[in-house]
C-alpha cells in the first residue's frame, strides 16, 4: 500500500468531475457518511421547496394547488424525470406510494397476465420485504401460487416453463452483488415468464437500461441514492407493451380513468396514471424531486466509474490495514458483479459499526454478521475512503468496539 496516501487521495479529489456536487448536500462536520445505500444525503435545495410549497402552496393557495401549482400531475412529472434515470420513456414510470405496495401491485398483474403457472422466482435472501409482499399476495388469492427461493447461482435454472413471474432484485442489499438483468429477462422471456426488478439499490448508482434490456415491470425507492428523504414515495415502472393489459389490485380513485367524474364503478386508466392508489403525499413528493433533479444534472456513467473506484479503493485499504481482524468480504471482487456498495462479514460486526458510528464514520450493521458502506458517488469524496480505514484500523488495533455502549442492542441497526 505504500502507493496510497492520504495526499494520493486528496489528489483524485481535486481531479473529480463530480466534486462540486458535494456542495449540494448537507452533510455535517467531521462526518464521513457512507450509508446513502440506506438513506442518502439531504440536498440543500430541499428546505427552500419544502418552504415554498408549505408556505405559498399550502398556506396561500390551499387547494387551488392542485391546478395552480400542478399537485395533480406531480406524481408523473417525477415519474417522467426518474424514467430518464433508469432507461424507461415517458409515461412509463409513475412515482407513488411505496417499494412494498408497488410489489404487490406488480406481481398481482403479472400473476393475472399469467393464468396458467404457479410459480414465482424470488432470491430467498432477498430484502425481507418483497418476499413478505409475496407471500402475503398469494395467500390472500388461494390459487395454489407458490414461491421458488433460490440464490444468485441458480437463477437461471429456476426459470422454467411453469413459472409466471421472476421477481428479484437488481443489486442485492446485503453483499451488493449485481445480477445481469439482460441475460436474466431474456431467459425468462425464453421461458414464457414475466419480469419484475427491484432497482432500490440500483436506481441513482450504476446505470440501469430497463427498455434496453426489455424489461416488463420495475420498482424503487426514492430514499436511497436519489436522496429523497427518509420514507420518501417509491416509483413503479410498467413497460407500455403492459399497459391495459392487467389491472392491479389496489383501486384507488387516483387510478380511475376519469377520477373527478366521481363514478360509482371502478374504470382503469389505460396509462400509467392506472399504478396510482389514493392522494398522493404532495410535501414528500416536493422533496423527492430536489434529489432527482441533482442526479439529472449529474452522468450516470462518471457515477459508476468514480463508484467503482471508490468500492475498489475501500477493498484493497481494508485488506491492507486491518488484515487480521476477522474481515470477510462479502461484496464481489469484481467490478461487474457489483453495486455501489461494500460488505464485510465478522462475528462482532453491530459493535464494530457502533464504534465506527462514534468515530463519526457512519455506515450500518444487517443481521447476523454484515456491515454495509455505501458510498454516493455525488457526495463522497476519495479522501473519505482514506479517513474511513484509517478509523476503523484504529478502532481494531486498540479494541475499542469491545467498550459495553457499542454491544447494546438498538432498535434500527
């Protein structure tokens, strides 16, 4: 390691494209955050809109809003914006409600789409809730559905001829490993089956090419890296060869075609506009599109090759200062096999991340043995990467996670 210093890292700071992003977000001193993989930085921006839209929106024009200042259509104009993110066009993303809501919406349409088979593909490892999610919707339609758990290796032998749907999710968010959503989707196709991703770690980090790769459904969260907030609205994507094909089983008047004709019957949208439930949370919305609009200033691909590079500079560090210490890497090796995150395993990893936490390095713990860091490519800078190691050898060599206040359980983790 003796190439890397702490001046090497100060250098690729002052050659970054992406360095004045940083100024966009509030992050406080001292602090280096490497958990945008849970919930990402607030964008500066947001307070003035929240203000503006409380203030004037809200407490000036009240409900003429909903024409005045368009709260009707915020809903698709977020959609419209995130589409561009995730290589979907206009009118094929909606942003709405929440991840485990748009599941359920999802795999009921595809399940309907799909009369005659039985089965669904989900990584049994997965984010806890989409398999709730699934679990939940097939025994609430008693129609003999079942769920084929498999993990990343078996994927494409689990697709066969019986299964309706593969639902899985792009980047995983424990290990942070990427499946190939192309290859994935066109083995399902083959195999008469529909597709559902799940882009939560995905969407804001890498590039995603969902028509490129002919996907039929998608979802995400809008907390993560777009930097929406904490429980900030979801978004849902349907291909437009689906539109009008299904209708999902949650319907909301926001979803009738005509909802302030006040009919008594329900009468799908035949658009995109179909994915929505009720009245949609206007402040969080306003929010959410402080962080989408940064993210559509910035390029996706200089997001995925500084990531890279940051996971790859986190990797060698790690094995370098702090061999010895019970480090397992969990996240792939390889750069093509990986999201914008780095896992490590180690029996005594919730203390560890404690300490790391007091040591104002923050990252999180996944139950039983993982530690997470996520690094942001708009906000995290390479010297981060540096101080972060350096914080964590310390913590190692002088066994300050042992300290009792670091072994206390705590609610969220």
């Amino acid at each position: 390691m003796s190439e890397y210093s702490r001046d090497f890292f100060l250098d690729l700071d002052s050659r970054d494209k992406l360095a004045s992003f940083r100024d966009e977000f509030c992050l406080p001193e001292g602090m280096i955050y490497l958990d945008g993989n849970s919930l990402g930085a607030m964008p500066l921006s947001a307070k003035k809109r929240v203000a503006d839209v409380v203030e004037r929106e809200w407490g000036q024009d009240l409900i003429t809003s909903w024409n005045k200042n368009s709260w009707f259509h915020l809903a698709e104009k977020l959609g419209d914006k995130i589409a561009r993110l995730i290589g979907a066009g206009l009118g094929e993303v909606m942003t709405c409600d929440a991840t485990g809501l748009n599941l359920y919406k999802l795999l009921s349409m595809a399940l309907d789409m799909r009369p005659d088979r039985k089965v669904i593909v989900m990584e049994g490892s997965n984010f806890p809730t989409d398999n709730y999610m699934a679990q939940g919707l097939i025994k609430q339609l008693g129609r003999g559905h079942q769920i084929r758990f498999i993990e990343k290796e078996d994927i494409m032998d689990a697709i066969t001829e019986d299964v309706a749907v593969v639902s899985l999710t792009q980047v995983h968010y424990k290990t942070g490993h990427l499946l190939d959503m192309k290859a994935i989707t066109e083995k399902a196709h083959e195999a008469g089956a529909l597709v559902i991703w799940d882009l939560c770690h995905s969407a804001g980090a890498l590039p995603v090419d969902l028509n490129g790769c002919n996907a039929d459904f998608a979802l995400g969260c809008g907390y993560k890296y777009i930097n929406g907030g904490p429980g900030a609205p979801a978004f849902i994507f349907v291909a437009m060869r689906h539109q009008g094909n299904a209708t999902q089983p949650l319907t909301g008047w926001w979803g009738h075609e005509a909802p302030f004709a006040f009919e008594q019957d329900y009468r799908p949208a035949n658009n995109i506009r179909q994915m929505l439930t009720g009245t949609q949370p206007i402040l969080s919305l306003a929010v959410l599109e402080c962080g989408i609009d940064i993210l559509c200033r910035a390029d996706m691909v200089e997001i995925h090759e500084k990531s890279m590079n940051l996971c790859d500079y986190f990797i060698d560090l790690v094995k370098a200062y702090c061999a010895g210490h019970g480090f397992s890497l969990a996240t792939p090796r390889r750069r093509d096999e990986r999201g914008s995150q780095v896992s490590f395993s180690h029996e005594q990893g919730f203390a560890i991340m404690q300490a790391l936490i007091a040591a104002k390095v923050v990252g999180d713990f996944r139950a039983p043995d993982i530690i997470r860091f996520g690094f942001t490519p708009l906000y995290t800078r390479f010297v981060d990467v540096w101080d972060a190691v350096m914080r964590l050898k310390n913590i190692m060599e002088n066994d300050l996670w042992q300290k009792p206040e670091y072994n206390q359980l705590t609610d969220v983790t």
